[in-house]
C-alpha cells in the first residue's frame, strides 16, 4: 500500500483489483478498477458494534439495547483479529450508547496509532450529554467522523455541532423522519445520511403498530428526495434505503454507475464485539464466530447480498 501526499488529507491503497483513494479529512472516497467487475481482498468499511449498553430505550431500535446491555472486551485488541485490519480500513464504531463503554477513548487512541480511520454513531441526546468529549476526539483526530442519529426534530446545538465539525454526517431513518425536519437541518452546508428502516428487533413490533404513518412517511420523502439533494452537501443512503426509497428511479444511468459502490459484503462487512460473531450486515440472519483475521470473515460473508441494478 502506498500513501499518496498526505498535504490535503489524501491516502491510497490497493485492494484486491480495486484502487481505493481515500480523503481522511472529509471521508470522500474514490473505487476504482481496471477490470469489469470490483472485486475486494479485505474490508475496507467495517460496522462495528462495541456495547448493547444504552438507556435511550428508543422503540424502533434494531439492536434491541438497554441499560442492562452488556460492554464487549476491548482490553487487549491486539490479540484479536483487530490486528490484522488494514491502514486506512474505516471502522463505524457503534452501540448502544459508544460513550458508554469505559474503554472507549483507549479503543478510539489504539485505532488512531495503527492509522484505522474510526467514526463513531451517536444518539443526539448521547452528543449533547457529551458534547465537549466528543469535540475534544475530533480536536485530537481519534474521530474521523461523527455520525448523528437524529430523532427528535431540529436541535440548534446538534446543527451547531455538525456545522463546526465537517466530519459530521446526519443520520435519519426513512419513515421516521417528517420532511419538515429534514428541511430545517437543510441549507446549512451539512451532509445527510438516510438509513433504510430497519424491521429488525424492536423495530419489528414498532413497525407493526406504526406501519401507516411509517411508509406514509417514506413516501413523501421519496416524492421531495430530488429537492432533499440540492438542501445537503452531500446525501447519502444505505442500501436498505436505496431500495426503500427506489433512488434509482430518481437518477440517471451516468450518475447511478458513478456513485453506486455496490451491494453490502463487496467491499462491508459487520462485527458485533458483544456476542463476538459477525455477518454481511447488522440484520443477517445468518452469522458466524469471530475468526483470527478479518481476511478470513470477510471471505465468509464477501458476495453474499443481492446487487442493487
């Protein structure tokens, strides 16, 4: 792997037949390949869940956290398949509550020296009890992006946050967010991330009981999303939403090739430190043990979801 000037925050690295060029600054990110299809060694994006710890008691949570949640051991990283994760792979740190776990800022300085880009995902309320800690990670580079669930309307503080900190990324779930929401975080320079509902745990039931306001709600986001994409610097959607939200109705063929980086386990995966197993994605039904390497989980789960097309 061979780092290209770091001056403007720029890193590249090659992946199997793929040429991955990396902004460690901003996350934008570059795939490129002289073959006809990707095709991907290692992961080079990990969603890492590290506590089921969270007293948010949110009703449509996935991952089914609570205050009796339990922490993962992340005493020793180096002993554990954590090792052989790659410079420059991008870990999305989340939970549960991530400011829960009492070895988190160890965790986040353990990443940082071994040049692994962390994020982290946080409830709002999480990011506004501890403000002042997360600013000080991004100050200090243990956070190279900030991902903001938010659930409760528009918040001054969280739009001031994410104005100050370019790494920031709101995060909204299709069908739960009213438009008029996504409008007031709009025009302020700000990216957006639109995560597919997941009826998955808790969100299960809470689909059940909320199904009409639910896809009603999807709806009028799909009928405003082409005025959503001039409100943000940049929008951007997991492929849960992608099909949700039927985004490839609403962009042409030239844009689609461009920005489409393939199905989830091409180039993904996910781990749950807690219950020490990973999968393709956080709501795969079919999961395994953690391994010694991350080459060998990745090649368990690599080309296992469907292509988007």
């Amino acid at each position: 792997m061979n780092d290209v000037p770091a001056d403007n925050g720029w890193r590249r690295y090659t992946n199997g037949n793929v040429c991955v060029t990396i902004n460690i600054r901003n996350g934008t990110k570059i795939r490129m390949t002289n073959d006809d299809e990707f095709s991907a060694d290692f992961p080079e994006s990990v969603d890492m869940k590290i506590t089921n710890h969270c007293r948010m008691g949110c009703r449509m949570c996935h991952e089914e956290s609570t205050e009796r949640g339990e922490h993962s051991d992340l005493s020793d990283p180096d002993s554990t398949f954590l090792r052989t994760l790659r410079p420059y792979t991008e870990i999305a740190i989340g939970g549960g509550a991530v400011t829960s776990h009492p070895r988190i800022e160890e965790f986040l300085t353990y990443l940082n020296e071994r040049k692994i880009l962390a994020n982290v995902t946080l409830h709002e309320k999480e990011l506004l009890e501890n403000r002042e800690r997360i600013q000080g990670w991004a100050d200090r580079g243990l956070v190279k992006g900030v991902g903001i669930s938010v659930h409760d309307g528009f918040d001054k503080t969280i739009c001031g946050f994410a104005e100050r900190n370019g790494n920031s990324v709101l995060h909204m779930i299709a069908g739960l967010m009213p438009l008029e929401t996504v409008a007031a975080y709009g025009n302020k320079g700000l990216k957006l991330l639109i995560l597919g509902y997941k009826s998955w745990g808790r969100g299960t039931e809470y689909y059940i009981e909320h199904r009409k306001e639910i896809e009603k709600n999807i709806g009028i986001l799909e009928k405003n999303i082409v005025s959503i994409f001039e409100m943000f610097e940049v929008v951007s959607f997991d492929n849960l939403a992608l099909r949700q939200l039927n985004i490839r109705q609403h962009v042409d063929k030239d844009e689609w090739g461009t920005f489409y980086q393939g199905s989830d386990a091409t180039h993904t995966m996910y781990v749950d430190l807690v219950k020490r197993e990973f999968a393709a994605t956080s709501t795969s039904e079919k999961r395994y043990p953690l391994m010694d390497t991350i080459d060998k989980m990745f090649t368990e789960v690599k080309g296992t979801m469907d292509h988007l097309t």
